[in-house]
C-alpha cells in the first residue's frame, strides 16, 4: 500500500529558511531508518511557493487560470514529501509517527494520505 506523507510548509520553509543542522540529521536519520527498512519509494523537498505556479479551473469548459507564486495561506501549502510503500495503515501511521517535527519550532504538521493505485494491466491478445 502506498502512502504520502505530506509535509506542511511554515512561515520559515515558505521564507526558504532551511531547518537547523540538528534537524536535518534527525530528518536524515530518519530517512535512512525508512531506507533500511525498504519502505521508502521517494522522498523530496520543495521550493518555497514564491518559485511555484498554480493552474486553476474556475469556469467549466474555459480556458485555466494561471497565478504565480507566492501564495499566501502558508497552511494549505506543502513543503516536501515522503512516499511509502507499506502493509498497511497502522504501519503507515506508525512510520509518520516516528519523522521528527519536520519544521522544527513546534511548526511541523504532517498529513498522511494513501495513493491510489491502478490495477495490473496484463497485455493479453
């Protein structure tokens, strides 16, 4: 079973503030527990929504709308990404359970989401 885990961005990772060295070697220790484990298929920070672009649909049928970055609700928006490859949800939980405070400062709020998966295709002709 596939599952994101969804880091929330801060006021500190949307002004580019990277974490403290403390930090980033819990966050490493982390990633290198998940690793070992064989459950990590990815795992990615993002640059800060001032360098992203948002394509919305407002009106059925019409063009998109486009609007640069930043956007300004700082809590709606992602700063990284961890993608599991787990047995189940309590597993998934677990492992979430365990990454430290991904912003530091009390800031961390992680979401955790299961990926849909397409079924197999056979190539049968």
């Amino acid at each position: 079973m596939l599952f994101m885990l969804i880091v929330k961005a801060s006021k500190n990772s949307e002004a580019g503030k990277l974490p403290s060295s403390e930090l980033m070697e819990a966050m490493d220790k982390y990633n290198e527990d998940l690793v070992k484990a064989g459950v990590r298929v990815m795992a990615k920070g993002l640059h800060p929504s001032s360098n992203g672009i948002r394509i919305s649909y407002p009106i059925p049928g019409e063009n998109p709308v486009v609007t640069e970055g930043p956007f300004t609700e700082s809590k709606e928006l992602i700063a990284g990404f961890i993608l599991i490859d787990v047995n189940s949800k309590e597993e998934a939980i677990e492992w979430a359970m365990r990454m430290p405070d991904p912003q530091g400062h009390g800031e961390g709020q992680i979401e955790l989401r299961q990926v849909f998966e397409a079924p197999v295709q056979t190539n049968k002709q």
